[in-house]
C-alpha cells in the first residue's frame, strides 16, 4: 500500500490521546500544578472555569511555569520574571515567542490533556 502524505497525517492524528492528569478539584485559582506524562513535563492551570496545559519550561532559561504566580491568565516565570498568556503560550513582550500548549478536555470531573 502506498504511503501519502495525506495519509501520514492521518495516522500521526490517530497516535495522539487524552491522559488523565488531574481532578478538577485539584486546579485551584491563582497557581500552577506539575504533571509529568510521558517524559513531558506539563503545567495546568485554572482561570475561572476553563483549564490549560502549557510545557513547564519558560522560554527564557527554562525556568517551571508551573511553579510560578499566576495573574488573570499570565504567568510569571519564578526564576527571571517572564510573563506567558496561559490560554495561548504567548510571551507577553513578543506574542510570536510561544511555550507548547496542549489541548484540555474535561470528563467525569476529571482533567484530561491531549498528548501527541
């Protein structure tokens, strides 16, 4: 059978999955939790009712996301100050500099993020 490209992407969508990483009770307004799935190393956060996973490494020196203070939607790198949209990865200074997100589904009152 030949291989297209089309047909490549195909397959590489269908080897992505969501893994449960946390309750919804464990997210709590204000600050960042840690997950490690797969070798990857993986903030969530809470604003109001909506969830998100960004790549626990600022882009900067590779500080954790996760363990820095969060503002709104903007998190701030604990070691130098660099400041991140959560909702997008976007370094506040220049939006086109962005940390990894990962999509968020909820289910059952669980939290589920897509690895690819």
């Amino acid at each position: 059978m030949e291989n297209t490209k089309s047909d490549k992407k195909e397959t590489n969508q269908n080897l992505a999955r969501f893994v449960r990483v946390a309750e919804k009770s464990d997210l709590t307004e204000g600050s960042g939790k840690v997950v490690n799935v797969d070798g990857r190393s993986i903030a969530l956060f809470r604003v109001k009712d909506e969830y998100f996973a960004l790549a626990n490494v600022c882009l900067h020196r590779g500080g954790p996301l996760g363990e820095g203070s969060l503002n709104g939607s903007t998190i701030t790198c604990p070691w130098h100050g660099w400041k991140f949209d959560v909702r997008t990865g976007s370094f506040t200074v220049i939006p086109t500099l962005k940390v990894p997100t990962y999509k968020i589904k909820e289910q059952n009152g669980s939290v589920m993020v897509e690895i690819p």
